[in-house]
C-alpha cells in the first residue's frame, strides 16, 4: 500500500509500505517527513511532478535507510512530489515525470525491459544509436561476426563504440600527423611523454593508471586501527607518494550544466581514489569557460559590459553562459561540499570573436565572419593527492579473483557518453545528448571512499586493482580491471534501480559513485565488514577467468556481451590527421593613453580578471583540515590566490601546491606561444609555495610536475589540426626545456558546437597547465597581500625576456580584437632561474607577499596586492621597468610572464647583489603608502591616480551580477554592500603564548605509543587520558580533522560510526566525551541531521546508549555543523524550554564558505569559558545554519557569537548572530562553525602577522579546556 503524507511546504512523500502500519508508525513518519500530515486518501488529484515510477532514486534509497535505522520496517520506497499547476510545468524528462494525480499505481511498472538485439545493420544501428564508429570500426566488426559465426548484440555493439571511441582511447593524440604534405615523426602523445622520458624526476607511475604518482615525503597516517569495528585512532610514519589529476566534463556541462559538472568533479575524485591500488584524494580545482554570459546590470544601474554586445547570441542549444556559469559551479561545488573535498584553487575565462575584414588568413581578408566561442563550453575538474608508495601500482589479476562493485544501482543514466562526447555537441538529437548525462550522487562516493580509505589505510591492503566507474559503465571499468586475465560478470548481482533496463544498459550505463575491485578472496569477508559499516553497498559481481574471454552472464545463461578481451579494443587503422598550415593574423587593438581610465574599468569586469568571489562563497574550502592556502586572502577575505596549498599531515609542514595556467586567446594568434603561455603562468602561479629540494633534485622546477590538458575543435576547420600539433610540440619542447615533465593529462578534441540552421561555433583551441608539487613547508606560502609597510619596497621580474605585447589579453579582449602580436617565453633557461631566484628568496624569508602578472596585467597585479586590505597604498614608478616601449597601455595590461614582489628595505642591498649573481633582471617600481588610499602611477612626466576602493568595487561588480543568480533574498547585494565593511579582527587572551607547551601538548606522543608493547585496545583504556569519541553518520566528512583536534588536545579517540551504536557493537560506556561531527549526514534527505536524529530517538540501542551517557555526570558532547543541527533536533541543549529552537536555511537560500570572526561573550561552558572576551577566526561551511531561537536572548547560554550582525559576516541570518549555544550548565555545545578546522595557525585563512611563530590558535584551548575538566570530574 501506499500511504500519501503533506509537508509544510504542500509537496507530498509517497510511502510504499508491506503492510497497515500502526499508529506509533504513522507518528514516527510524520515526524520525520517534518511533522507532515497523513493524507487520509488513496488517490490525489491535481497535476504533480515526480520521479519515473520505474527509476527508485537515491533519495528513496537515503529515505529509505533513514527508516530502517529507526527500527521501522516494511517500507519499500519513498520518493517526494511536487505539486504544478500545468501539464506542461518544467522537469528534467531524465529523472522525471507529469502525474495527472497521484494513486496506489505510481510506482507500478507494466513494461518489460527490452530484449537482447542482435544487430544485421550495423550502420544503420551507429547512425540511429549516435554511436560516432568510423567506417573502419565497423569493418573491423563485420570482422568479428565472421570470427565469431554469429551477429553481435546491441551489448557488444554499444560497448565497442563506448570503450573504443575518441574519449576513452584517444585515437588523435595515438595518431600520425601529415602536415602540408610532411608526416611528423613523433605522435602528440610521444610529444607528451617525452617530457617524462627526458625528466623523469620523481615520477613513480606516469600515463598507465587514471593518475599520475610522484615520490612523496614520510609523513603521518592518522586513522582507527580496526575499521571493521569502532576503534581507536593511531598515528603511524608512512611513506607518500602524490597524486595529480585533471579531466574535462565538457560535453556534460554543455547538456545539463549542474550534473555535467558535478559528475565530472567526482569522476575525477574516484580517479585518484582509484590510482594504483588506491589512494587518498584531498583537494580540487575547476575551470569554466564559456561564451560572453551578457550579464545585465539592475534597473537604474549603468551597463558598461560593451564586449559583450558586438556579437549576436544565438539560441542556445540547452542552456545559456550564464546559466552554465552557475549551475556548472554551483554542481562541483555541491559535490565537493557533500563529497568532503574542498575546492582551493580555480579559474574562469568568457570569450568570444567574431573575424572581420581586417583580419586575415594566409594573407587574404575574411571573406565571411566565423564566430569562435565557447558554446560548447569547458569544464575541468582537477586535484591532488596521496598515498602510499607501496599502494601506486597496480597488481597483476590473477584467475580466481573476485570482481566486486561497491557504490550505487543502475539507472538508465549516462548512456553513450563516450561516443557523443566525442563528437560536436548538436551533431545528434536532443534525446540521444539527454541520455548520455550522468547524474550525481555525492553521498554515494563518500560511502564507496569511506571503504576505499580503510583498506589503503590498512597495514595490509587486500586489493589487487581498481578502477572506476566512468564512460561506457560496467563495461569499461570491469574490462580493464580483469585485464588479459578474461572475467565473467553474472549479471544477477548487479544492483537495479530500474527494473526495466535492457541487458545493454545495465551493461554499459554509466550511473556515477562506483568503483570495480579486484580482491583475494581470502580478504572478502574482512571487505565485506568494513563496507557493511560504512553502509557502503558492495556485490561480489565476477570472478577472473584466466581465459583473455570477458561476459556478462544473465539468470538464464545468456551472454548479452561475450566476446574475448583481444575482440573488444579494436585494431582499426591508425588515425591519420591531415592538415596545412593555416596563418591567421588577428586585428590589433588600437588605443589612446586618455582614455586609461576607461580601459581599467573594463578588464577590471571581464570574468577572467574580475573578482570570483561568487564562486568561492557557495563551496568548501576548508573540510579535511589540512587546507594550508586556498582563494581567500587579507583582512576582507577577497579570493586572490591562485596557489592551492594542503598539508599531508596535521603537522602542517610538508604539503602539496597546485596551481592553474592557460591562454586560449593567445594561442588563437599563436598555437605555440599558446601552450607556452600556459605553462608559464601554471608555473608563475604555484612559484610562492617552497617547492621541495634535496640533493638529487636541488632545484624547485624541476620538481614540479604538470597535467596537460587539450581542448580542440579538431577537424573543424582547415589549419586546426595542424595548430593542434603545433601547439603540443611547443609545450613539449618547453617543458623539456625547463626539466618538466607532463606524466598526465588527456584530450577533449570535438570542441565545438553545431546549431539547427547549421551554424557551428568552434572553440578556440585551449590547453590548460595543472602543475603540483611537493611542499618543504605550508607555513611558508607567500600571500598575495601587500604588507603595509612603508619600509618595504615592490619588485617586477620579468620571466619572458620578450618585449611588451598586447596581442591575446584581456585588454585586447575588452575592445573586441585579439591581436597577433602576443607574448611568449623567449629563453626558458632564464624563465628557469627567475623561478628557482623566488623559490631561494622564498626560503630566505625575505618575501613578505607576491603575485603573479597575467589576466589583466601589472596594473592588476598591483591592485589585486592591494584590494584585501582595509588600508594603505602604494606609489609606482615605471622608470625603470626595462622595455622596449614608453607605452603606459602596453606596460600596465601586457600580459608577459613575470612577479612583483615585496621585500624589506633591510635586505635591499642583499637583493640586488642576490639577483646580480644568478644573472636576474628586475626592477624597483613601487612602494606601499600606508597613509593612503590611491595607487599612483608615474612613468616620465606622466602621473596617474588610481583609486583603489572605487576600482575595488568595480572588479568585484562581475561577481556581484552573478551572484545575483544564485543568492536570494536581496543578499547578493548585501554582499556587494557589505564585504568591504567587516574585515577580520582577533584579540586573544593576554597569557596567550601559542606555543604547545602552554596547555602541555605534544604532537609527537604516537612515538611512544608506537613501542611494540604499547598499543592494544588494553593498554588504551589503562593509560588514564580521558576518552573521546566522534560520531559520525553516512555523509560525515568533517570526522578526521575533529578526531585529531581531540587526540592533539590530549584525549584517546574513538571513530563510531552510527552503525556501531545501531548494531549495539558500541555503547560509549568507555568514553567521557563524545562529538557529532560535521558534514551531510544522509545527504541531508528529508533535512539536515533529521535521519541521523531519527536514528537516535527511535533505534532502541543506539537510543538506549546516548540516553545513558548523558544521564552520566562525567560527560561532555561537542556538536560541530551537522552534528550542531542534530543536537537542536534532538533538544538536547535547552529540553527545558517550551518554544524549542532549530536551524534552518541560510537566508541567502545557498551553502555559504568563509573564514570569518566569531566574538566569545562571557559565558560559563566548559570548553569556551576561558576564552571569553577573544575574537577568534573561523571557518564557516553550512547550507542550513540559521539558528531560530524562539526565546528571548538571555534564556539562552550563547557561547560564540558573529562579529557582525549584516550578511554576509552573519552567514546565514542567526538570531541574535549567534554562531553557538550550551546547556545551562555548560557541558554540552552546540556551534555551528569549525574550530577543529583552525586550530593551527596555517588553517586560518588571515592570522596576525605578529604571530605566526604560533605552534597553535586560541581554539585548542576549548578542546584542552574539556580533556582537564573531564580529568577532574572523572567518575
């Protein structure tokens, strides 16, 4: 039966049950689908958008789960409704549906999947199923019919296409190029590799995994012993290796520009999950780009955006730029933010061009206007991170092998993505580009990395391979993770969503959040527990077979798929590219020094220089704890750093940077400058973190590794394929040049877009530059922030060795043109030494802050060091800025590679003789002036002034239009009011020394622990430290960073996950403290932390445990974000009140991200009394934390409250600010930012500069606060 229940909001739950339930069922229901009504009815009528009756979806799957944790059972289904006024209201027709009422048939499906096809046409069949397979393909599959004496399936078929197609096998950058008339001797991935041949550097796996791996330093695993169980956590040495990765979700994003993006950034998360034999992903970056979004000023408001209006728009294919520019980000950054990986380092570029007359190609005027622009629009998900040196390389399978799949079912999702992706996006219909979407289930991959993490964190990892679920599905993962070994698959323990999927899609769809392993299977049950823990779904779907024969076998014997491993990856010919040389020569621009003011107003709005504070405020930037340098910067908290920094341990020494480069416009005039370009600015970017050294390789770039990543309108015009090669010869030869090599990447090459009247907008040809590095020290990062020192001085180095050129900038860009006169890397061995000089400068200490020149130019960067502080200027002198040019324009928007820097008027002699001996140019041009408020700007007799607070405004306009899209409420505008008037301000206690031994720490007791008679769960409870647990719930993310900040402050931790207490294999009878960590428990299904608090009212033993330890007088509980949500719905900081408090969205409708200050009233809670009177940063990281307190203000014990009561330093609208509340008599906490996630000086996102010697921040008192009080109240 179905039973219908109204929410408060008029949507409708309908829950499938096997039997009447009671009335203690129904009041269980109703609370949990938000005290809802039960509609007394078995029919609705009206007009309702749903799921497809045949499509169970994962929030049925969490719903679901949530009632079976609270003893409920019999409930088969649960999916949510929501009422329309028309037949023809909006929907997603993948996932979705129109109900004309709701009755006891809406989850009754009355047709059968389709039957297995054998295919008699196979082009036919291509053309119809848009499967992109050349002529040569399907000669090769006439081929294996006749081998195999049969026809081939519409599974083998549709497998082929997938598993063989451009995407995957990269059959361009595998070919031979003939250019005018010449063959190349060298393929573009020979071109690629060679960079790794001639420098291999620490490289350890490099272009046969999903990830590259390059040595790391030893460094510290902290983790429970025993993750099959709830046990302690331990610190154990281990030897690194680190991991990078970019990939590209174009096509997606294009289609469905949330889900497109949101898939892309967890296909390349599982990608580094998956390298070797598992791995440890830690952070991400992403790229957009996208035609001009003609963002539209408010009425009354001045539209300056004039780049925008010399070319037409056309009617988007599925969604506009600006569209795309949202929900793309808006996508990767909620898979992030639900995954548990922040996003620390990004760019974002719009463009178009239209030719004209006065441009040419081989010397001839255009005879027609070709519009280039990113209609089919890049995205790339990128990101580091490690693992350990003896997990980075795959296994041999062996035959007997299990083959087991841990993660989601299967949905009719994401099919022929391969293929369609591999062709221009419009090329086929709209249903055919519908289907090959994936969607997104972030809470899933977490489950499947929560088991992936314990078997690599084990001391044995029982995994012999793995591989990830991407395009072609089963298929391809499964393929390649039996190897030549061979496989069978019974189809029977795949897991189904649909029930009325063909053999075909089961086999190859491509439902995200899945990952295919090989295990022993000695290993399995010890597997099996640890996934059935972490509520991970995990089927043993195979076996190897030892026969080079792979199928998928179903209930009644038949191989919809069975062909043998050599058959399915085809030896059609070679590709063979030809093409001719192509000179284009674009149109420069012309301009008149007056009118500079203008110009600046401009750049200063165009999407890739203008502030991208839109995008750094909706995702999170400081989950795992381990965040050393994100966006972020200054007094203001303005995202100015284009340097990611994490730490590899909670030491926070020895870290990972990750930067970004790319220069399409550039490359447009000139592939090869292009290329070079991007590696330069990748390099120019990453150059303020200490790249680590030693005395086999002592200098800094050569250590740094690089993904490349090439996004081509190949074949789409004559010239195109030859800039291609061009291009990549170029990065090559440099990266050889410089002792870099490029051990991954991969290649998008079907970059353009083809509309109805048969217009095709191509893309420029773009290669972004993903570098990572090892980092000696994360404390040591440079900031982009001048330091408002008046005894300082600025200095630009120039890496390029080349004249001033407009040509491919964003100047350029502003007025239309392109140029063809563009900058490049003249002498890459003097690039060398100008990035090993600021690498040795950097380790002097002489560096108080330093930015790149590139978007915008050395105007930019000038005002960029200026904006996030709340005072000062500078002066700026050109005199003596070598150029060839007395041209203000060119010297202030030249985009030439090149750093300013500020150093110490102290060390000013030591600089000069510094860069004399090691043969680097700079110069002297500016210096800070503290008292005002201006840049001024002389050059000759010239003096211009610059006003910093008004251009301040102007730069961040661009993200205020855009976050306009995505903030309700009117709060993109408060923020655009607001952000300049609340910087950051801390004062801590005055006997505070930040030093460890002040509160008697010491990081490095695991030594001791470690001995070989110390160690067991015996000795654990015998030491006498206070006990501590974390508790965490699926969709946790934030349990790590906590357990450490309570293992640091002194106590021994526990790691229970809610199925521990469920189960009743963990009563928390042995622990004093017990915290509720952060995250999105159950994905926030149904609401934040309402299935987790579900668990706890209505499961008996995990009820009975809770109750008991808050009855016991010697205890303490901690709730951080989703863990403070469940306390407030559990009541258990104010049961005595009658109007009970909750948490409710953020007023801006969105997830809001920021470091911000929090104030300490005077307050009697163990852990925060102390720090009464502090002002204290902290990260903030939370969709729904704005607390409604009912009762007036001094009924409440507020602990921390926000240091401003407007938006957007009072993140989400709370009561009187506050940001965290305590029982009356001070035990138990509740608060809705991270103090774990600031505890030491380099998580902060702006820290006193005076005290940055500080071993700790004020925050690890609270936590040393509860391990005494618990020492001293211990029963």
């Amino acid at each position: 039966m179905i039973l219908f229940f109204k929410t408060s909001k008029e949507n409708i739950i309908a829950t499938e049950m096997d039997h009447q339930p009671s009335e203690q069922e129904k009041q269980e229901l109703c609370w949990l689908f938000g005290d809802a009504t039960l509609v007394d009815a078995d029919h609705l009528d009206g007009y309702f958008v749903g799921p497809r009756r045949e499509m169970i979806t994962p929030w049925s799957t969490n719903a679901v789960e949530i009632t079976q944790n609270m003893s409920l059972s019999g409930i088969q289904r649960i999916e949510e409704y929501f009422p329309v006024k028309s037949a023809d209201a909006d929907h997603d027709p993948m996932l979705q549906r129109m109900y004309t009422g709701l009755d006891q048939t809406i989850f009754t499906v009355n047709h059968e999947p389709e039957p297995i096809k054998y295919v008699e046409n196979l082009e036919e069949y291509n053309e119809q199923e848009g499967l992109a397979l050349s002529p040569e393909e399907i000669e090769y599959l006439h081929k294996i019919e006749k081998q195999n004496g049969r026809p081939l399936t519409d599974s083998e078929i549709f497998g082929f296409a997938q598993i063989n197609s451009e995407h995957c096998r990269h059959k361009i950058f595998g070919g031979t190029f003939i250019i005018d008339g010449e063959e190349r001797p060298s393929s573009l991935f020979a071109l690629i590799k060679k960079t790794t041949k001639e420098n291999p550097g620490k490289i350890l796996s490099a272009y046969k995994d999903n990830v590259a791996f390059a040595q790391g330093p030893m460094v510290e695993q902290f983790a429970p012993e025993d993750q099959s169980t709830s046990d302690w956590f331990r610190v154990k040495p281990i030897e690194s290796v680190i991991s990078l990765k970019a990939e590209t979700h174009n096509f997606p994003t294009t289609v469905e520009p949330f889900n497109g993006a949101a898939t892309g950034t967890g296909g390349e998360i599982r990608d580094r999950m998956g390298g070797g034999v598992g791995s440890w992903p830690i952070a991400g970056t992403a790229v957009y780009m996208t035609s001009y979004p003609r963002l539209h000023a408010n009425e009354g408001e001045s539209d300056t955006r004039d780049w925008e209006k010399k070319i037409e728009p056309r009617k988007w294919l599925y969604q506009s730029p600006e569209q795309i520019l949202v929900k793309a980000s808006n996508g990767a950054s909620d898979f992030g933010n639900k995954f548990g990986q922040p996003l620390i380092v990004g760019s974002l570029l719009t463009f178009e061009y239209a030719t004209s007359d006065k441009d040419t190609t081989d010397g001839q005027a255009s005879s027609t206007s070709q519009v280039y622009g990113y209609d089919k629009v890049i995205m790339l998900a990128g990101g580091v991170g490690y693992g350990k040196k003896r997990d980075c390389l795959k296994k041999e399978p062996q035959k007997g092998n299990e083959i087991v799949v841990v993660g989601g079912d299967n949905y009719r999702i994401g099919l022929g993505g391969g293929s369609v992706s591999s062709v221009d996006t419009g090329r086929y219909s709209n249903g055919i580009e519908l289907n090959a979407v994936q969607r997104a289930n972030p809470e899933m991959q977490k489950r499947a990395y929560n088991l992936v993490r314990a078997l690599v964190e084990e001391d044995t990892n029982p995994v012999v391979s793995i591989h990830d679920h991407g395009s072609a599905g089963h298929l391809n993962c499964l393929s390649e993770l039996v190897e030549d070994c061979g496989g069978e698959i019974d189809m029977t323990k795949l897991p189904i969503g649909d029930a009325t999927l063909s053999a075909k899609e089961i086999i190859a769809n491509e439902s995200q959040e899945r990952m295919g392993l090989l295990i022993d299977e000695k290993y399995l049950a010890h597997v099996q527990a640890i996934a059935d823990r972490e509520r991970a779904p995990m089927y043993v779907v195979g076996h190897t077979t030892g026969d080079a024969h792979f199928s998928f076998v179903q209930a009644d014997g038949v191989k919809p798929f069975d062909l043998d491993v050599a058959q399915m990856f085809g030896h059609s010919p070679k590709t063979i590219m030809k093409d001719e040389t192509v000179q284009h020569h674009y149109d420069d621009v012309t301009y008149t020094q007056d009118k500079l003011d203008e110009y600046l107003d401009a750049v200063l709005q165009l999407e890739a220089v203008a502030c991208k504070d839109w995008l750094t405020n909706k995702v999170d930037r400081s989950v795992t704890g381990k965040i050393a340098r994100q966006q972020t910067q200054g007094q203001i908290q303005l995202p100015l750093s284009d340097c990611g920094v994490v730490a590899l341990d909670y030491r926070g020494k020895q870290g990972i940077a990750t930067a970004l480069g790319h220069a399409p416009q550039a490359g447009m005039a000139d592939a090869a400058a292009g290329s070079v370009l991007s590696v330069a600015e990748s390099l120019t970017n990453i150059v303020w973190a200490p790249i680590a050294v030693d005395k086999d390789h002592p200098f800094p770039v050569r250590n740094i590794n690089l993904s490349a990543n090439w996004m081509w309108p190949c074949r789409s015009q004559k010239g195109e394929d030859a800039r291609l090669y061009a291009g990549v010869q170029a990065l090559s030869d440099f990266c050889c040049a410089l002792g870099l090599n490029v051990p991954t990447g991969k290649d998008s090459l079907s970059l353009s877009q083809q509309y109805p009247n048969g217009d095709k907008i191509i893309a420029p040809g773009t290669v972004i530059v993903t570098s990572g590095a090892e980092v000696s020290d994360v404390r040591k990062v440079v900031s982009p922030v001048m330091v408002n020192d008046k005894n300082s001085s600025l200095y630009y180095i120039d890496f390029s060795l080349c004249e001033q050129r407009l040509g491919g900038s964003a100047f350029a860009q502003t007025q239309g043109k392109i140029g063809s006169d563009v900058p490049t890397v003249t002498d890459p061995e003097y690039f060398s030494d100008c990035f090993n000089g600021i690498q040795e400068l950097i380790r002097k200490g002489w560096v108080m802050a330093g930015h790149d020149i590139s978007a915008g130019g050395l105007i930019t960067t000038l005002l960029e060091m200026t904006f996030a502080n709340v005072e000062g200027g500078m002066h700026v002198n050109l005199h003596d800025l070598k150029s060839d040019s007395d041209d203000l324009v060119k010297l202030l928007f030249a985009e030439n590679p090149g750093v300013v820097i500020q150093v110490s008027d102290q060390h000013k002699k030591e600089l000069r003789q510094f860069f004399e001996e090691n043969g680097i140019g700079y110069a002297k041009i500016a210096y800070p002036t503290p008292e005002t408020r201006t840049i001024v700007v002389k050059h000759g007799d010239a003096e211009h002034t610059f006003d910093i607070n008004k251009l301040r405004d102007t730069w961040f306009r661009s993200s205020y239009l855009l976050d306009r899209d995505q903030s309700m409420n009117g709060m993109a505008r408060k923020r655009m009011l607001n952000y300049k008037k609340q910087p950051l301000e801390m004062h801590f206690s005055y006997n505070f020394t930040g030093k460890f031994s002040q509160y008697g720490l010491n990081p490095d007791r695991w030594k001791e622990e470690a001995r070989p008679t110390v160690g067991g769960a015996d000795d654990v409870m015998a030491n006498g430290r206070p006990k501590a647990a974390i508790i965490r719930e699926k969709g946790t993310n934030g349990d790590r960073e906590m357990a450490y900040t309570l293992w640091l402050a002194g106590f021994d931790v526990k790691d229970v996950m809610m199925t521990d207490l469920i189960s009743g294999r963990e009563t928390l009878d042995e622990v004093n403290m017990i915290v509720f960590c952060g995250g999105f428990s159950n994905s926030d299904v149904l609401g934040s932390a309402k299935g987790w608090a579900g668990a706890f009212l209505y499961n008996p033993k995990a009820k009975e445990a809770l109750d008991r330890f808050y009855a016991r007088k010697d205890t303490l509980s901690l709730g951080i974000c989703n863990g403070c949500q469940l306390m407030v719905e559990l009541n258990l900081i104010n049961p005595e009140h009658k109007h009970r408090a909750h948490l409710t969205h953020n007023v801006s409708q969105k997830f809001e991200s920021a470091f911000l200050g929090l104030s300490i009233p005077q307050n009697n809670s163990v852990m925060l009394g102390s720090l009464s009177g502090n002002k204290l940063g902290i990260w903030v990281a939370h969709g729904e934390g704005r607390f409604y307190l009912p009762e007036p203000e001094d009924h409440y014990n507020i602990v921390a409250k926000y240091n401003y009561a407007e938006y957007p330093a009072n993140p989400n609208g709370s009561d009187y600010n506050v940001a965290g509340i305590c029982s009356a008599d001070g035990r138990h906490l509740a608060m809705m930012p991270h103090p774990e996630r600031a505890i030491f000086p380099w998580q902060n996102a702006w820290y006193p500069a005076n005290r940055r010697e500080d071993d700790v921040t004020p925050w690890i008192e609270a936590f040393v606060n509860a391990r005494r009080w618990i020492e001293q109240h211990k029963a």
